[in-house]
C-alpha cells in the first residue's frame, strides 16, 4: 500500500498525512519519526484497528496506553512490524532505551535493513547510547579547542595580499555584481584574478568592460573549456597574495567578507577556513534546522561542518593560505571539487569557522544537485566511519578518536538513514549485547518517608546567564546527575549544567504541545493525558537520574513555559520546589541569539519566556527569588547568599569557591547593553519589553533588599 493512498482509518486523508506520520514527533531533528505504513516489508497490508489505537494515542502523548496497544497488536499479529517499529518509538520517547534498541532493532531486520524511517529512529537510539563516551571526548576536544582559539586570539592575524579567484562559465547575468562585490571590500590589498573557463555569451566581454573601473590589480586568464577545478587550480598558479579567496562568477560577497576571514583566519601558521552562507532565497547554508538556540553551528569543531551534505554549497566558501592549497594539490576534477578538498584540508589542519554570513548566493539547488550532494555527504561518512586512515589534526571528525563524536552527531540530528547499513546493523549488534532489557520493577511508595528534599530550578530565557547560574549553585551543594548536556564550541564552552534526561522530556512535551523552543505561543491544558504521562515521566526521571539527593538542581529554558506542570510534578515527587529567576538585559539576550534570529525576535521570545516567568512565581505557593547576572558575575558570593536564604536552602559558598573564581570569567558576557540602549527601542513592542524588564528589576531590587 503506497502512503499516497486513503488512510484505512476512514478520516478521507492520505495516509502520509493522517496515521502516516505521527506530526508531534516530525517538529524538531532529532525527534522520532512516526509511521502507520513503511517502504519496508510488511505482513498486513492495512493497519489493524488495534494498531490504528494505538497511533491515536500515541499521537495525544499517551505513551503508556499507546504502549499497551501496540502490544496487544503483537500479540494478535506478530508478524505486525509496524506495531513492533511503532511500540520501539514508544519505549524511547519513555526513555527505555534498551528495550526501544531491541525493538527497532528487529523491525530492521524484519525489513531487510531497507526502511529509511526505521534506521533513522534506530540511529535516535544508538545515539543515546553512545553519549557518555561522546561527552567525554567531545569535552576534551572543547577544552583543546579553547586554549588553541586562545593562543590563536593571542597571535595578530598577518595582513597580507588576497588573491580572490573568480571562476565563471556564462554568467553574464551575474558576473558584475560578482566583480563588483570584490572591489567594494572593504580590505583593500587584493588583487582579482578571473578564470574563463569557457564562456560563450556576454561574460568575456563583461569582465573586459569592467575590470579597469575596479579600482584593484585585476586579469583574466582564459582556458580552454574544462572544469571550474581546472580553471581555478591554474588561475590560483598566477596568484601573487599570501591567501586565496574563491569566488563562483554567479554568486558575490559581502563587503567585510575578506577583511574579517583575514582578522580571523590569517595568522604566521597556514590556516584555512570559511563562512555561513547566506541565500538570497531566505535560507541559510552552513546551518541545518535547530531544536535549541545555536545548535545550527557549535556543536563540534568546525571541521565537522565538512559532513553535513548542506554545509557549504557553494565551491567558492573558501578561504586558506596559498601553502595549503599547494600543499594538497588544489581542487580536484571531481563532482563537488569544494567539499573534496575542505575534507582532504581538514585532515591535517582545523580550519576557522566564521559564523557570519559573508558568501552569498542566489542559486536555487535542483534535485538532482540536491541528490549528488547528499551522495557525496554520505560517501565521506562512510569513508570516516570505516577507513583507518590517520588525520594529524586532532578535531577532525575523520580522526579514529573522534569516531564516537560523529557518530552521535550524525544520529543524534537524525540521520541514521545516511549512515551506512553495515555500520549501523554492526553498532546496534554491538549495543544490543552491552544492553540487555530489563523488565522495569514495579513501584511502590509504601514505606517511603515524606522525605525534605529540595528542587531548586533556575529560570530564564536562552542565553540570560542561566548556564553559569546553574554551575555556581552545583558547585555550592545542589546536586546534578553524571548524564548533563555536554559542553559546545560555540554555545556554551563552559557546559550548560543541564540534566540530559530533563531536557530530553521538555523537548518531547513542547513537541506535543505543537511548540518548540522558539515557538512557545501555546497554552498548558489544566488535564488531559498529556499531562498524566508527563507526571508519569517526570518521577522516572527523577528516581533515575537524581535518587534521594536532598538537594538537587534543575535547568532548562523551557520549563519557564511548562512551570506549572513541573511545580506539580516536583510537589507531587515530595519535592520542595524553590526558584531562582536569573535576569539580563533583554538586548544582550537578544543579541546574543543572533545566529539565530533577528534582534526583534529575540526580544520577542524574552517576553514571551518571562512574561510566563512572571506569571507563575506571582502564584501564592511559589517560592522564587530573581537575581541579576551582572550581579552573579560582580559578587557570587553575595548573590548565592542571598539565594540561601531567601530560599531557605544549604548553601556551601566557600567549599569550592576557587573553581567558581576560575568558572566565572568576563568573557561569559560576550553582549553587553545598557537601560538607555533599551530606552531607544522604539513602538508598542519597545515598550512592552521595557515595562516588563522594569517589572523583573524591581521584584531583583526587593528580593536584595529583603
């Protein structure tokens, strides 16, 4: 049965569109992808009523009952694999790990390996399983990568001449703007230097008109027809500057693109590197869809942006010392000539990744460039998950230690299906070994005390200091479980002092919801079966992760907007819940989210976070106290004091109060604005953000002062 069909449940939609896909689920990578029928091979060719039960219940968050359905479908039909993919969904987003690994584990094997949705849920598992190793390394390569982007920042860049390469082929349409993009840089020891590798329209003679009104040291060389590869390798050999910089004839800078790739990439040792790249269709290149603040880059070092099959589209993102390039041999003459030679650099050298959108294009890709790309992606994948070929530059993601870390990342976003079969099949033999199932025991809470146990949970908009407030209260007695968030590159360097778990949980319910991190414009139902699972859940977690801890510690930005729930679930898990609300200026919140929206969206999404803040700890029954992180950073001491006892909670502010000096540094607030920068925001919106911030700053003041 093709999912282009009716759906046998009689709504009259197809069934991609009904019990075809599971819409919860499909919000965010790295979510499970849900399906009523696969591209694998099935026993029945239509649902069965109970299977059809068992999505629908699904499809509300009512895990345990959908659970029981898919069960009984099995048990009725087991040949049902479907049910047994569906009820492996099930059990991880329960976060039942080895049971959802046998599960979607023989639905593999059932379907001969060949359903794209069962390995790419396979691979959600896999890549939970594999996190306590790839956190370890990944740790160590932050820590590395810092104190290498430290000695870099140490060094000044070494401004020399550039020599851009402009290769073009019939681009009459678009060569000027190219050319004239290079003059208006606003580093000026360039030269231009463009390849014609073939041209028969009105590019030769284009270029010829204006090249001499540039202002910049600038020539053609003609080829015969060939390959842009061949036509830049020998337009390069003419060079004169110490760096090259790429360009495609069809495509253009922008103006501070060679003077902040110098500031950031040109140093006495070679280096290479690139920047985002901005389309002038809306998207955005070198990102792929996030589910939290600034997942799009950071996660890794930025070598392994060279993996992801969109990264860098365009053969022109480059920028890299003219040793380099010699040294490797330039482009070769294969289908993707950029991503070739970005991987063969990258082998030995880590290159600089400018986060700014500073190459840009018009180009809209066609499937079938679309499908090359990603066979190309996937063939480099596989070469680095199976040759034992060395890599002497230790952050690469085609060096062996590393090979957990790409692993993860390539499961973790979702993409278990480009992973090749026999890696997976022999990564999931290998776990299903490590991680026998074991059947849950029965709870009871006879003889348990009413135990005084405290949650203290940090509340606060993305990127409000929340991080560092979190890690000084751990450090000072609240306890945080083994399994937290690790530390990314370009997000949190530091660590985020989150519990996986709990996040985990958050981005599943926001999923439900129809949320996200960034799209919170719902409503919390008073009941419902959502909300029953999500009790249900929270006391796994809770026994799991944080036992019988006295203190513990809990942080998310998006329990700001699901308070209410987690108040009762904590209440109800006899825990005393006490809150600490962290405030920063909304403009350095907003810009600090700058990569991934627009300053205006940002401080929408500040309001709509503490709007709901400021709601909930006005409840009578909320214990909360707001603190500054400007204050956090002038005088902790001061600041976990006040919390202690605003709170009532045990504090040990000078046990470890040398790694707290060490943690706290200056270059925690890379953004930084003023109340007379707020004042100047102008309209309705300005004012709504200000009158609110003033809100938050007074009850600061009175928890001080108090």
């Amino acid at each position: 049965m093709s999912r282009n069909e009716p759906c046998p449940c009689g709504s009259g939609k197809r069934i991609k569109h009904c019990h075809g896909a599971l819409a919860p689920s499909t919000a965010v990578p790295g979510a499970p992808v849900s399906q009523a029928i696969g591209s694998g091979t099935v026993t029945s060719a239509v649902p069965s009523p109970l299977h059809l039960e068992a999505l629908a219940a699904h499809r509300t968050g009512a895990l345990r009952r959908a659970e029981k359905l898919y069960r009984r479908a099995l048990e009725r039909d087991p040949g049902d694999v479907e049910s047994l993919h569906m009820l492996g969904v099930a059990q991880f987003e329960l976060m039942r790990y080895p049971e959802a690994l046998a599960l979607l584990w023989e639905a593999c094997e059932r379907s001969g390996w060949n359903d794209d949705v069962f390995r790419h849920n396979l691979g959600l598992v896999l890549a939970k399983l594999l996190g306590p190793s790839a956190n370890d390394r990944q740790e160590e390569l932050v820590r590395a990568y810092i104190a290498r982007e430290r000695e870099r920042a140490a060094t000044p860049p070494v401004e020399a001449r550039v020599s851009v390469v402009l290769t073009t082929r019939n681009d009459a349409p678009f060569i000027e703007r190219a050319l004239d993009s290079v003059a208006a840089q606003t580093y000026r020891d360039l030269e231009l230097i463009v390849a014609d590798f073939g041209s028969s329209d009105a590019t030769p003679a284009l270029v010829a008109r204006r090249l001499p009104t540039l202002g910049i040291a600038a020539r053609v060389t003609a080829a015969a027809p060939a390959s842009e590869a061949l036509a830049a390798n020998a337009a390069a050999d003419h060079a004169q500057g110490r760096y090259l910089a790429f360009l495609s004839g069809h495509e253009w800078f922008a103006p501070q693109r060679i003077e902040r790739l110098v500031a950031a990439i040109a140093r006495p040792v070679p280096s290479w590197g690139f920047s985002r790249v901005a389309s002038a269709h809306g998207s955005s290149h070198g990102a792929e869809a996030a589910s939290r603040p600034g997942e799009s880059l950071g996660w890794e070092p930025g070598s392994f942006t060279i993996m992801i099959s969109n990264a860098l589209e365009s053969n022109g993102n480059l920028f890299i010392d003219r040793e380099i390039f010699r040294t490797l041999g330039g482009f070769r003459d294969v289908p993707d000539p950029g991503a070739d030679l970005r991987e063969r650099a990258a082998r030995d050298v880590e290159p600089v990744v400018v986060p700014e959108h500073l190459y840009l294009s018009d180009a809209r890709s066609d499937a079938a460039a679309v499908r090359e790309r990603r066979a190309a992606a996937e063939d480099r994948l596989s070469r680095a998950l199976t040759e034992n070929a060395t890599a002497a530059n230790p952050f690469s993601p085609l060096h062996p230690a590393n090979r957990d870390v790409l692993l993860r990342a390539e499961l973790r976003a979702g993409r278990g299906d480009r992973i090749p079969v026999p890696v997976l099949r022999s990564l999931g033999a290998h776990w299903l070994q490590r991680t026998p199932v074991v059947t849950p025991r029965a709870r009871t809470d006879r003889g348990r005390s009413p135990a005084a146990k405290t949650a203290i949970v940090v509340l606060g908009a993305y990127r409000s200091g929340t991080s560092a407030l979190a890690r000084v209260l751990n450090l000072c007695g609240a306890f945080l479980p083994q399994r937290i968030v690790a530390a990314r590159l370009a997000i949190n360097p530091k660590g985020f002092w989150e519990t996986e778990a709990v996040n985990d949980l958050n981005a599943r319910l926001m999923r439900y919801l129809g949320a996200d991190w960034n799209r919170v414009h719902f409503k919390l139902p008073a009941s419902g079966p959502l909300l029953d699972e999500f009790l249900l859940n929270t006391r796994d977690v809770l026994e799991s992760e944080y036992a019988d801890a006295p203190l513990i510690l809990i942080k998310d930005p998006r329990v700001c907007v699901l308070a209410p729930w987690w108040h009762r679930a904590l209440k109800e898990h006899r825990y005393r819940p006490a809150y600490v609300v962290c405030m920063r200026n909304p403009l350095e919140v907003a810009r600090s989210l700058g990569s991934d929206m627009s300053t205006s969206q940002g401080l929408a999404l500040w309001s709509e976070y503490m709007q709901r803040v400021n709601a909930f700890t006005a409840l009578r029954d909320v214990s909360a106290v707001h603190v500054q992180y400007s204050d956090l950073l002038g005088d902790w001491r001061g600041v976990v004091g006040r919390i202690a006892r605003r709170l009532d909670v045990s504090l040990a502010a000078d046990a470890r109060a040398d790694e707290v000096d060490a943690f706290l540094e200056a270059a925690l607030r890379n953004h930084r604005a003023t109340d007379a920068d707020l004042e100047q925001l102008p309209g309705p919106e300005g004012n709504a953000v200000r009158a609110l911030y003033e809100r938050m700053i007074a009850r600061c003041a009175r928890d001080a002062a108090a």
